[in-house]
C-alpha cells in the first residue's frame, strides 16, 4: 500500500502543501509535480523510520530524494517543461522545510548537493 502524506507523524508535513507554487503554474504537468510531491514526502517517511541523528546522516537521506528529482528531470523535458528558477527555489524551499520541521538547521546547498537542475 502507497504512503500517504496523511499518514505521516509529523502534524507540520502532514498538513504541508508541497510544491505549491509548481501546482499553480501551468507550465509545470500536474503529474510530474505529483511524483515530485511524493519524492519529499517519500523522504519525510525516511526521516520518520530512520530518524537521522546528525547533519550527515540527514543528508544521505536527502541527496537519494535529489538525485531522485534528477531523474524526473528528463519527463519534465518531455513534457515541454523543465526545472527552472521558479520550480528549483520550490523545490529547495521544501526540503529546507522537511528538514526545519524534523529539528534540524541545515545548509539548504548541502541538503540538496547532488542536485543537476
């Protein structure tokens, strides 16, 4: 069965609007911010099972959520889309979110250092 974000511990994600400003803009196909979407709350189960004690081990975690963005890089091209300033401040916002509300002052460039787009 799927994880939903409403199944999530966190009341702060759980009620979070992920990827907001990429829903409100056409340009970006709904179902590719979806899988984005499910990539961050994806990582917030992560965190939850795995509950990370330091920086480092936070950030392993969150560069396997990167790369994974990396890879719908190629279905945003395809869809006559891409990931571009106003869709990579989105997305950097939202893990800087995750990580402020599992307790943890980050560096949004190291949260998100594997990054291609």
């Amino acid at each position: 069965m799927a994880k939903k974000q409403e199944d999530l511990k966190n009341e702060s994600v759980r009620n979070y609007s992920f990827l907001k400003e990429m829903y409100e803009d056409s340009y970006f196909p709904s179902t590719l911010v979806d899988k984005g979407k499910a990539i961050l709350v994806g990582l917030c189960f992560k965190i939850e099972q795995e509950q990370p004690k330091s920086l480092d081990e936070l950030y392993e975690l969150t560069h396997v959520a990167t790369d994974k963005f990396n890879d719908l890089q190629e279905d945003f091209e395809e869809a006559d889309s891409e990931i571009e300033t106003g869709a990579r401040e989105a997305i950097a916002e939202d893990f800087a979110f995750v990580a402020k509300a599992y307790d943890f002052e980050v560096d949004i460039e190291e949260l998100i250092a594997t990054r291609e787009w």
